[in-house]
C-alpha cells in the first residue's frame, strides 16, 4: 500500500482540490460510543474529513487513536462518503404527495 500523503493541518485557500486530485472525497463518519462516565449511555459523535474511499485509510487512523487514546468503547460506525453516495442515484420524481389537512 504506498504512503498516505499528509493532510494540511490548516485548511489551504484550494478548498481541498489538491485532495480531490490526490484521490480523496469528504468522508463524514458518525461515531456511536458509550461515556466512559455512564456505560449504559450511547452518544454520537460526528467525524469530517478528506479521506479515499473504499479503504479509509484517515478515518481508521482517527479510530485506531480513539481506541488507543479516548478510553469510549465505540458501538458502532457510519459512513457516507461522495464516491458511495453520487447525484446520478438519484431521480427526479414526477408528482407530490401531501401529508397532513
């Protein structure tokens, strides 16, 4: 697997372009986690970033440090990115439907 190229820790004035041109989509995670604090509550935490679909390889280093660093036991983990999610999945629908009085 080559190297990962290392993320701008500031945002540059390119608004990602050069990540897109590298490969890399915004990726959003939610993160269901038990508190530490109070085991019996499930929190959501929310994660955005660039990151190159389908290995993810960004996103499961900012698990591997939560499992090494944070101490929450994580639930469970969603994923959107734009490369799983594309306009042309959608289609236009023809008609309304209203709820309601």
């Amino acid at each position: 697997m080559p190297d990962t190229p290392q993320l701008p820790a500031v945002p540059s004035p390119d608004g990602g372009l050069r990540l897109r041109l590298l490969g890399y989509g915004l990726t959003t995670a939610e993160i269901a986690y038990y508190r530490p604090d109070y085991p019996w509550l499930l929190q959501l935490f929310a994660w955005q970033e660039h990151d190159e679909a389908p290995d993810f390889p960004v996103l499961f280093d900012f698990l591997a440090f939560w499992r090494r660093d944070i101490g929450a036991t994580i639930h469970s983990v969603r994923i959107a990115h734009d490369q799983l999610i594309r306009p042309t999945e959608w289609r236009a629908v023809d008609g309304v439907i209203t709820l309601g009085p």
